[in-house]
C-alpha cells in the first residue's frame, strides 16, 4: 500500500516517529532532504541489516518522482518487510506541497 503526500505531510506535522527510507544518491539528499535515513536503492542489499528492526513496522520509502521507492518497496517486501509503503509522486511532489 503507498502513502500519498498529504498523509505523510500530516504525520510529520503531528511528530508522529516513522521509519523513511530515502532511496536517492547521495548528492540528491543533499539538495534537499525531509530528514529519513538515507539508502541509495543500489545499496539496499548490502546494507539491509541497518533497518533489520523494522521489519515488523512500517516503513515509508521515497525518492525523487516513485519509480526507485517503487524498486525499493518491491525488494523489502521480498525480503519479509511487512508495512512498505511507497511515497507515491516522491520528494517531487512533497516539496510542491509545501
């Protein structure tokens, strides 16, 4: 199940504690960043085990437009992740938002 913009904006707003992954580059992140722990999609496999203890809660992944979060998603899942959900329209979006 995905998680659109709003919803995320929303739960930020209220301090809610979320598990975000961001699948982008390094240099992405650091043009602008919403504060999630940060796993390029194609290191994902080597560094699973940092996020281990999540795999039982939910877990936000997002990237630049979807489509890498979408890939990520997709890998947790396969992995035993439970609650992935993809930011649907990615920081693109988020940043329109605000």
């Amino acid at each position: 199940m995905d998680i659109n913009v709003e919803e995320l904006k929303e739960r930020l707003a209220n301090k809610e504690a979320l598990n975000i992954i961001d699948v982008r580059e390094d240099w992405e992140y650091e043009e602008q960043n919403i504060g999630a722990k940060l796993i390029p999609l194609a290191s994902l496999p080597q560094r699973i085990e940092e996020i281990e203890e999540w795999k039982e809660k939910e877990v936000i992944v997002h990237c630049r437009s979807g489509a890498r979060s979408s890939q990520a998603q997709k890998y947790l899942q396969s992995q035993g992740f439970m609650h992935v959900r993809n930011l649907t329209g990615g920081i693109i979006k988020f940043l329109e938002k605000i």
